[in-house]
C-alpha cells in the first residue's frame, strides 16, 4: 500500500568462509563459483605480522552446499590483488608491495588461472613503472573485452592485452583530474561508469576525458534512498579535486558503491548506507540502461534510465551484515 511504512528484508549470508586471509582478498565470478584469491596472513615465522597469501578458496552457487573448497593456490602470494573475469579465465593482477619497495613484489606480479586444466600460468612481467607504483586503484575491462586497464595510485595507466599478452602505458591524468577512480569499472560503448558519493560518473575511453555532468536521473533516487552515515569530524575526502556534491546528499552519507555490467548494456547501481543495527548496513540497488546523447550545446550527456522495481520504486533495498561493503559483481 502507498504510504504504508516499508521494512526492508535481511539478507542471510549463503555462507561463510573461515580462513586466515579474511582481509585484502580480491573476488570474482566465473560461471556458477564465486573465487577468494589472494590476501594476507599471518607470516608464521613471525608472529604479528603479515605476507601476502597464494590461497584460492571456490564456492559453487550450484553445489547446493554451503562450504568453500580449497582452490589451487596461486604461483606467489598478492595482497589486494585485482581479479577479472575473461573469456573462462581469471586474471589476478598486482598488489601492494608490503613496504613499497619493488623487490617486495610478488613474482608473478599478475597470473591466470585456466579452470579447465585447474592450474596459473605466469603473465609477462609490467613495465618497471608499474613496480615502482604498486597500489592499484582502478580497474576495467576495456577494448571489447580484449584489454585489461588498470590505474595506478600515483595516476600511472597502464592495459594489458589479453590476445596479445603485452602490457603497455597509457595516458590517464585526465582520470585523474576530477579525482581518484577506485575498484571496478563497469564499462557501455566506450564510456566506463564508477559511482562517487551518490553519483554515477562517466568517462569517454575514446576521448579520453570525463563526461562534464553524472549520469542524469539517478542522483535524486539514491537521494531519497539514504539513510545519511553520522558525520565523522575531520571528514577528508580520498579524492583530490574531487567532483562537487549537491546539497542533497552529504558526502559522507554514502560510504561506498559499485557499478558493474549485467548485461545488454544494462548496468546495476549498489551502494550502502547506515543502519540503526548494530553490525548492520543498508544495501541498496538500482538496475539502469545508459544513453549517451549530444545536447543542444554540443555536449557529450549520459541519462539513466531506471527500471521500476515494484509499481512505486526504482530500488530495492536489504539489511546485510557487516560494516564494510567490500566488492560487488554480477553472477
């Protein structure tokens, strides 16, 4: 009924992993099994401090069970490792060296898993710029599914191409400029599509620059979703130069968000927000369909068009377990 109060459903995990590398994982998709990969643990020989794990841990959503299956391990261990899943194989790409030196590196520094032979093979070695910058912010799958494209903390870019297995430099300070992209990018003809506190920003890849205003439409839904975080003093942004923010939504009202691809060029929006519970957020989802248009100025515009979830709303929402909303992607 219109108007009556709405509880959201909570969301019971489909299971629960117990391993020792519960931080710095990177995750991904392939099929029906969902892949943890990476991470840190503790060094044995050195009680208190962590290294890099080489642990793959595999859930099959078909399995009708609720355990994770030891993996293959990987050739050499990676903390924070970007994992993409491409044409039936995963890609684990980088870390952060432990203490920013590049004979910390990993060796491999990126590898492939094959599920059909059950086993990594090395990549070739990066450029030494990627060595030397270690942390990676961003990453997409670009070119038609044909490059990997990551983005480097300092604001190096770099693409490995997957047929052509060779990496190569790339321009992004214009990525940059409108301030730091991090996770995945979700990416529709040519434009790649991250969320930034309550807003969807595109970036032309062909023109190698941000569109001028987010993604129209979708601003005022998320708006209206929230449950503002408390404010936290001494807020700083992670971005530098970051995008301005309207008045309806406070920038530390949503901590974090993803963009990720479903499918025939549609897109799924996910971001949280505070909830009153203990150990508790708010999980919240738009499904969209980006347009790009020229304006009657001559500027390059992206509206979304959401899709109604019931008659009344364009988002679903769920009560989920835990405090950080670490990754997001489609099955």
């Amino acid at each position: 009924m219109r108007g009556a109060s709405y509880e959201p459903p909570y969301l019971e995990p489909i299971a629960k992993i117990q391993c020792n590398n519960s931080l710095c994982f990177g995750c991904v998709s392939l099929d029906s099994k969902i892949y943890l990969i990476g991470g840190e643990v503790e060094d044995t020989n050195n009680p208190g401090v962590s290294i890099p794990s080489k642990d793959v841990y595999i859930f099959d959503m078909k399995s009708g069970s609720t355990e994770w299956k030891k993996g293959p391990s990987m050739r050499s261990g990676k903390s924070l490792p970007k994992v993409v899943a491409l044409d039936g194989r995963i890609y684990a790409i980088g870390c952060t060296p432990s203490h920013g030196y590049i004979e910390d590196a990993p060796k491999p520094w990126a590898e492939v898993y094959n599920p059909i032979t059950n086993s990594w093979t090395d990549l070739p070695e990066p450029p030494i710029e990627i060595l030397k910058d270690g942390w990676i912010d961003g990453h997409a799958v670009i070119n038609n599914g044909n490059k990997i494209l990551v983005s480097m903390y300092n604001g190096g870019g770099f693409t490995y191409d997957v047929k052509g297995m060779v990496w190569e430099k790339v321009a992004l300070k214009p990525l940059l400029e409108r301030g730091s992209w991090y996770g995945r990018g979700a990416v529709v003809d040519d434009v790649m599509y991250s969320y930034y506190h309550g807003k969807v920003y595109g970036y032309d890849l062909s023109m190698n620059k941000w569109l001028e205003s987010p993604v129209l439409h979708l601003e005022n839904i998320v708006a209206a979703a929230v449950t503002p975080d408390p404010l936290t003093p001494g807020y700083a942004s992670p971005c530098f130069n970051a995008p301005k923010v309207t008045n309806t939504l406070h920038p530390d009202a949503v901590p974090s968000g993803f963009v990720v691809n479903i499918g025939k060029k549609k897109l799924g929006l996910l971001w949280c927000s505070y909830s009153s519970g203990a150990g508790q957020r708010k999980v919240y989802c738009i499904t969209f369909t980006p347009s790009k248009y020229c304006n009657a100025e001559g500027k390059i515009v992206v509206t979304g068009a959401a899709d109604y979830m019931d008659y009344y709303r364009q988002y679903t929402q769920f009560i989920v377990e835990g405090q950080l909303f670490d990754d997001c992607f489609a099955m």
